[in-house]
C-alpha cells in the first residue's frame, strides 16, 4: 500500500492518471445531478407535511454531507503531506478547500432558505447550524493561512495543521442532532436502521449526492492538475509533455 501511495504522489505519475480519471468523473456528475434533479423535481411526490417546498432537500442535503465529507479529505490529504512529505497531497488539500467551502456556504444558504417557511426565521442558533457556520470559518481560515506563508511548502504545513485540528467538528456536526435538543430534523438516511424517506424521494436524493461527489472529483483534480503545473513547470517532464 505504501509502495502505491509513494507511487501515486509521484508528479507525472498523478498527472497521467488524473488524466484518464477526470472525464469519467466528469460525465458521472453530470448525468447523477441531471437524473437526480429530474428525479427529485418532478418525479418525487410532494411532502405530506411540507409540500413542495421539501425539494430543496435535494440541493441542501448533499451539499452539507459534501461539507463534511470534503473537509475529512482536505485533512486526511494533510495528514499525508506532514507525514510523508508528498507534494501531490498538498495540493489536494489545497485544492479540496475553496470547494468545501462553496459547499458550506451553499448548505447554510438553503438551509437558511428552507428554515424560513418552516422554522419562521431565516436563522436559529443551533447546534447544527452553529457548527456547521464553524466549519465554513475553518475553511475560510485553512484558506487564509495558507497564502500568509510565501513559500507554499510552509503554508501548506501550517495549513495542515489547522485542518487536522478541526476535523474534530465533523464529527459534532452529524451527532449534533442527536446530542442537543435542536430545531434541525434528526438524520432520515444516513442511520443504521432504515432511512425513514420513501425510495421515490431516497432514490433521487442518492443520485444527487453521488453526483456531487464526482463534481466534487472533477473540480477538484482540475485545480491540483492545475497547481502542479504551475510548480513543476521548469521540471523535465513537464517540458517534454509540452514538447510532444
């Protein structure tokens, strides 16, 4: 496995098969979301509670298990780069955070959004909510710490750091709901019993969510193709690539 690892961080080892991997990843994303949306849309039954207006749910909900999910990758791949000193890693990680962070914002807005006909406010200060606005300032921070340092290598280390120190709020973002009494509507899907959402509304809400992860792949191996090059661009095998 580590012989793989070290092999995988090689620069145009990961340049070559990113390569291969970004139009599958692409092509899935774009036909999960489209199914997904039509899907959720206009095949699903309305809410017998909340109507139509629960369809947001298709939006909201993948985009924060995206939050979440997004944030362990950022710090998993820093984990990598302070251990074993693999540059591609730290680039990953760098190139993971701007999406997380679209990703959170987005989660916050249409929960935001959804909260208002239901909740009466556009914003309650709980658990969930509160921890997950923690999450988009430790992006936001991961970001700016980052380009404090000149030299990338340090900004990537102190970075790195950081991401490690916060993923400890994943975790207390998805038990939040069931920690503390909170306005937020427990977890319907992600459960060990059955998820209690009917498969006409599940089936959709799945395809949305596995298209968001190939999205969040395409986006974010285009980004760290992207700032390898932009490092390694007096290396010998970048200027053979473009040689030939």
């Amino acid at each position: 496995m580590w012989t793989w690892l070290h092999k995988l961080g090689s620069p145009p080892r990961f340049y070559r098969l990113t390569g291969q991997l970004l139009p599958w990843f692409a092509g899935l994303a774009a036909v999960c979301i489209l199914a997904g949306l039509y899907g959720g849309l206009w095949l699903a039954p309305p809410d017998y509670q909340q109507g139509d207006s629960f369809r947001i749910i298709y939006v909201h909900a993948p985009a924060a298990w995206m939050s979440m999910f997004v944030y362990v990758v950022m710090a998993a791949c820093s984990a990598v780069a302070l251990i074993w000193r693999i540059k591609v890693a730290e680039m990953m990680a760098s190139a993971s955070a701007p999406i997380g962070a679209s990703f959170t914002f987005l989660a916050l807005v249409t929960g935001s959004l959804w909260g208002k006909p239901m909740w009466g406010t556009w914003w309650v200060w709980d658990a969930r909510l509160t921890s997950e606005l923690i999450l988009l300032f430790l992006y936001l921070g991961f970001m700016a710490l980052e380009a404090a340092f000149e030299d990338k290598r340090h900004g990537a280390r102190a970075s790195g750091i950081l991401a490690l120190v916060g993923v400890v709020n994943v975790p207390i973002i998805h038990y939040s709901v069931v920690w503390w009494n909170t306005l937020h509507q427990p977890a319907t899907v992600t459960k060990l019993d059955a998820p209690s959402i009917h498969i006409s509304m599940l089936i959709p809400l799945l395809l949305m969510a596995l298209g968001f992860k190939a999205f969040y792949a395409t986006a974010m191996l285009l980004r760290a193709r992207n700032e390898l090059l932009a490092r390694e661009r007096n290396s010998r095998w970048v200027q053979e690539m473009l040689t030939q």
